[in-house]
C-alpha cells in the first residue's frame, strides 16, 4: 500500500462525512475524486483487499436495478456486500464507495465488491479492480454526445475483457448481438442468459435497432424472433453467425400490466419459478442477468428466488410511494433513450385499458395520467432527438391527461402532437413542483400518477419530494 493511500481515504472520509452534513449531496463521488488525487492507485488498492474480490455490472439499460437484485442475492447468501448503491457509476463514485466501505488503514468491512459502472468507465473499472466477474447487459444507443456510436463502446469493453484471466468469468445476454460478441476467444469464463418465450416476439421498436450487422462478415443479420430493438433471436445468413445457447434461459414470463411478473428459468441442474414484483419485459430480463450472475457465483436458487420476491424498485426506477400520508399513488420510472422510453410506454399501455375521446377529443378521468419531465442536462445527454426514435404512438388511445415539465417540456408537447395525442389533453408547466401538484389535482380518485422524468430530473424531482417529506434522499435509500 502506498504511503498516501491512508490519507486519500481520510481526506474521502472526512469529505463525505461534510458534504453529507451541510447538506451539499450524498457524498457519493466528492470523495472519491479528491482521494484520487493523493492516491491514483487507491480504487485498486481497496478493492484487492476485498476477501472475495469484486463483480463489475454494465450496459445501458437495467443496471441499476439488475445490481440491486443481484446485492440482495448475496446478502441472502451471508455475504457483506459493498455496493454503490446510490448509482454513483463512474470511477470517482465507485472510489467513494470503497472508501466509504474501509477503515482509515484500508481494510474493508465487506467480503465482496458489486459495482454497477457507466459504459464509458467500465474498461478503466476492468483494468483497477481486476474483477472476478463482469456482468454486461445490453448496448442501444444512449447520450452520444457522450458515448459515441454503440460500436465505439462496443470495442472499448472487448479490448478491456481480453484482459481478463481464465479465473474470471464472464456473463452476457445472448440476445443481444453487439453484447453476445464479445464472448467471442476470451481467456476467461463465458456465460450466456437469454429469452426463450416466443410469446414475447413482437418486435416492437424495430427501427431503433442498434446492431443489425454481423460482426463477422457485415451481412444484415435475419431474426427468427425479434423482442423490442435488436433484441432476440438473431443469425447471419452469410457466414452462419447466430445467438449463443444460453446456460440460464426465461422460458416463460407472463407479465401483469404495472403489478409484476411471473418467471419461468432453467439453468444447468433446474428450475425456478419466481413472482417478480416489478413489471416489464425489462425487468424480467434484470432478474434473469441477476440470477446468472449470481449462479455463477455459488448463491443457492432458494435465496436467489427469495431475494427477487422480496425485491424493492431503486429510486425512479419503477419505484412507488404516495403523495403524503393518505395520498394518491405514484409511480416512477426513468426514460433516458429510445428503447428504455419505447419498452415503459409498452409496459403502461399493456396495463391500461382503451380511452375514449371521441367527445370534444378529451379522455375525462379513464385512461392513464402522466408526468413527463424531460431534461438537456450533461447527464440526460444534452442531445434530445433521442424522443422522436421512441414510440410513443401507444399513448395516444390510452391517455387521459399528460402534464410536461423540464427543461425540454416543449419538445415533449409537440412529440405527443405528432404521436396523436390531442393538445387539449395536454398541460405545459416549466416548474416540476408546480407540475406534481398540477398532475395530482387533476387524478381521479383510486388513480395512479405515473411519473416518467429523465436523469437529472427524476434528481429534482427526488429533492422536491424529499423535502416534502414524501421519500428520503437517494444516498439514503
């Protein structure tokens, strides 16, 4: 250990402990960053410390929830999890977690590390932590301002994963080809989770498919089952490239609108049926990269199902509460780029039923009641046409009323003009507190508000609930 390695924590510690105390944020990546600069190497020298080493968890979408899951399997399993759960995802915030975790000489209270990472630093993640399993979920396209086209991200983790040895493993989604490629002559362990419902194969959001090519000869691949984007079961026509056989397998998934879902999954030796409590297809595919990983690394399929049964949503992320004692209900779920708004919109619409606007062009109360808030923020992605590739067209026979907040509201207005819903269902306000109250007075009674914010403002909207006493603070949950 380096000579500077027991400042750079205090120095975190002490950082932490203020912000948190003057009420300048969690003290989530603050404290990471400033031990980084005594100490460059302490991230690393942290978690080789750590008895039974780190896990590392990936792609666009489902991280946080897929880390969650996979952190209450472990802590079923006996383990003392580290775990940056307040979803600070970058080096700084992942050095502030271990920080957190350690004493002030750098030995760790927890037996292992689970590190839910941003796509851009997961190959400088890779190569600090020397993880003994990297779980990478999906790649769509998200913030390209940022990240770049999916194949740039795409050959930065391939490059970083060769590094890995034969002792560390490997989990992908095979129906996800960018992500199932890069399998492909690793030294170390590999295994596949996929999908295997048919059922399931509507090929919604076909057009925001990110990776139609394969990756061996450039032929267009052909899908024999084709769930939302690119996602399913795929083959190359040309060179016979084709989804990888999965070793854990959904093999039916019945889903209950907004209430949850009902697993089916086979792995190597059996079987396991789960009542998830979380809905969506994306959420049943969270559960089962969870429980792949979580396989892999010995938890028993006893206390994997119990941990995915007893499961509670992040915060934003299809996370529920009431507006104030005795208040209306209110569902959260982020939207950040095309597939993850496109597969929300699919997963309230199957739960609704048909509105009827053939009066005046107005629901009334029936139909679903939305908040959208929608930000340009360094972290949203700066670049928002990402809305015009989502699909938002269900909406438009299902929607009651629909209130717009953010800074980009105006852009979400005319969105939903073109997706057909009608402007008089529509209400504009800049103020995202203003628009909580506005969405809420204007719910029927026994209603759900189904809240649907970007990044940065389902942050605000955290703070605005929070200091009405609504929900705590997301460091705190």
């Amino acid at each position: 250990m380096s000579f500077r390695t027991p400042l750079a924590i205090v120095t975190g510690k002490v950082a932490g402990t203020l912000s948190r105390q003057f009420r300048l944020g969690g003290g989530t990546t603050l404290p990471g960053s400033l031990a980084r600069r005594l100490a460059p190497d302490v991230l690393g020298t942290l978690a080789a410390a750590l008895p039974h080493g780190v896990l590392l968890l990936s792609g666009t979408n489902g991280k946080t929830t897929t880390s969650r899951m996979l952190a209450d399997m472990l802590s079923a399993s006996g383990e003392h999890v580290l775990h940056n759960r307040a979803g600070a995802n970058l080096i700084a915030g992942l050095t502030a977690t271990a920080i957190a975790n350690a004493d002030w000489r750098g030995r760790p209270r927890a037996t292992i590390g689970l590190f839910e990472t941003d796509e851009a630093a997961l190959p400088r993640a890779i190569a600090e932590t020397r993880p003994r399993l990297v779980l990478i979920h999906n790649l769509f396209r998200d913030q390209l301002d940022r990240y770049g086209e999916v194949d740039t991200v795409a050959t930065a983790w391939r490059a970083a994963l060769t590094e890995l040895p034969a002792e560390a493993t490997v989990a992908l989604n095979a129906d996800d080809p960018a992500v199932a490629d890069l399998g492909a002559n690793l030294r170390a362990r590999v295994v596949y989770y996929g999908l295997d419902d048919p059922q399931h194969a509507t090929g919604a959001g076909a057009h925001i498919a990110d990776s139609q090519f394969c990756r061996g000869c450039g032929q267009r691949y052909v899908y024999d089952l084709a769930f939302y984007a690119h996602i399913g079961h795929y083959h190359c026509p040309e060179c016979g490239r084709r989804r990888p056989e999965p070793q854990v397998r959904l093999v039916r998934l019945r889903l209950r609108g907004t209430a949850g879902s009902n697993l089916c999954l086979l792995y190597p030796g059996g079987a396991l049926e789960v009542d998830l409590p979380l809905p969506g297809l994306y959420n049943a595919m969270n559960a089962t990269a969870a429980l792949t990983a979580a396989l892999v690394l010995g938890v028993t399929p006893s206390s994997a199902r119990a941990a995915l049964e007893s499961f509670r949503a992040a915060f934003g992320r299809i996370e529920r509460l009431t507006a104030g004692p005795g208040g209306a209900p209110m569902l959260i779920a982020l939207i950040k780029n095309p597939v993850g708004a496109s597969e929300t919109v699919r997963m309230l619409v199957d739960g609704s039923e048909p509105t009827d606007t053939s009066v005046n062009d107005q629901a009334g109360d029936a139909g679903l009641h939305l908040l959208i808030a929608i930000n340009d923020r360094f972290a949203d992605g700066a670049d928002v046409s990402w809305l015009w590739d989502a699909e938002f067209e269900p909406l438009a026979e299902r929607l009651a009323r629909v209130t717009l907040s953010g800074t980009r509201a105006e852009d979400m207005a005319v969105r939903l003009k073109y997706a057909g819903v009608p402007e008089a269902q529509m209400r504009l306000e800049p103020d995202l507190g203003r628009a909580v109250d506005v969405a809420l007075a204007s719910l029927p009674t026994g209603g759900t508000l189904f809240v649907l914010p970007t990044y940065t403002a389902m942050l605000d909207l955290r703070n605005i609930l929070a200091r009405r006493g609504w929900v705590r603070q997301f460091w705190e949950v």
